[in-house]
C-alpha cells in the first residue's frame, strides 16, 4: 500500500475515482495559471495499482473539505480509504499555517454526501468509524420540499465531520489518527512527506 501525491498533469489518469462533478472542477481550476497557493490536496493510494483516491479543499483556517472519496469497490473495508484520510491529515498539518504566537489549533474535516440506500449506510459507518461526528440530515429524501439531484433521485444530504488538533511539534492529535504511526511506503517524486516546491497537487 502505497500513498503518493496526484501531479496536476496526471489528473486524466485517476478520472473513474473521482467524483465526475468534482473532476470537472479540477481540470478548470488547473487550466488557469499557477498559484502560490495550495487549494486542493490529491492523492492516490496504489497497490501497487490506483485503488483509492481522495481530493480535498483547503478552505480558511485550514479547515479541510472532502470532495470526493472513492475505493474500488473489490477493495474496500481494507483499509485503503482510512489510509488516505490518515495521509491527508499528515500533508495538511505540514503545510498548516501557524501565527507566530501559536503552539496548537483546532481545524475541521468535514464532508458532505448524498448516496443510495445502503452506500448512504455504508459510508456513513466508514466516517464514523474515522472519528467523524455531528452527523446531520441537510436535505431529507421524504420531505415535500426536496427536489430531485441532477441525476433525478431523491437522496439525502448528509454532513459531517471530525474535529482535529494540530501541534507545532512534529505529532499531530486527530481523531481520524488514532493509529497514525503507520508510514506509508512511497518514493521521492511523489512523496507526501515532503511537500516544499510542490503545487496543489504535488507537482
């Protein structure tokens, strides 16, 4: 199991692991000119193939938004999505940006979604089981007032999330880490620890 940075100009590669709405957004965000800045983390875990990619926003504050999330369905439940959540807490800490008068914060990873059946259930449990809380119903498929998705279902709007605390020091406390000592086995081109020189996606 491998954890390693999605480069911009490979994007294409990892399109059927991502959500389509949310690879669209991609593509035209990295179609404008560079910035400083890193707005989205992209990362894949391979094994040794791509099985599992997450794409999160950095939001204000360092508040991390979860887009789109997805295993391949013949690996799920092995650990690979609790891999990436892990990782992305780890880069997002290395890149945090402290006040000087700052030793801790407090951030938000956070989500939203909207599945079938037992996806819906399936999903939520996978959070849950990541240290996610305050689950709360936004919109609810048997309301008079909710209008089918573009794909034309009734589903529910879900969100949660799970509260993270950052310390200067080289550890991080999260609930999404109990078990954060686990290292990933990656190489140096795309390595997730080491995140200088690197655009939104590691390139």
């Amino acid at each position: 199991m491998k954890v390693e940075l999605i480069k911009k100009d490979d994007i294409e590669k990892y399109r059927s692991l991502i959500l389509p709405v949310v690879f669209d957004e991609l593509t035209e965000v990295f179609s404008y000119e560079e910035s400083e800045e890193i707005e989205y983390l992209c990362l894949v875990c391979t094994d040794p193939e791509p099985v599992s990619v997450i794409i999160t926003e950095l939001e204000g504050f360092g508040d991390l938004n979860i887009l789109s999330i997805y295993t391949r369905p013949e690996f799920r439940r092995k650990g690979y999505g609790t891999e990436l959540l892990q990782s992305t807490v780890k880069v997002a800490r290395q890149i945090f940006q402290w006040d000087d008068d700052e030793t801790e914060d407090d951030i938000i990873l956070k989500t939203l979604f909207r599945l079938p059946g037992e996806m819906e259930e399936d999903f939520a449990a996978f959070l849950a089981a990541n240290g996610f809380t305050d689950f709360v119903l936004l919109e609810d498929a048997e309301s008079p007032d909710t209008e089918p998705g573009e794909d034309g279902e009734l589903l529910n709007v879900w969100s949660a999330y799970a509260q993270i605390h950052f310390y200067t020091e080289d550890t991080a406390v999260t609930d999404t880490a109990d078990n954060a000592d686990r290292s990933s086995d990656t190489d140096d081109t795309n390595n997730i620890d080491n995140m200088e020189n690197t655009d939104s996606t590691g390139k």
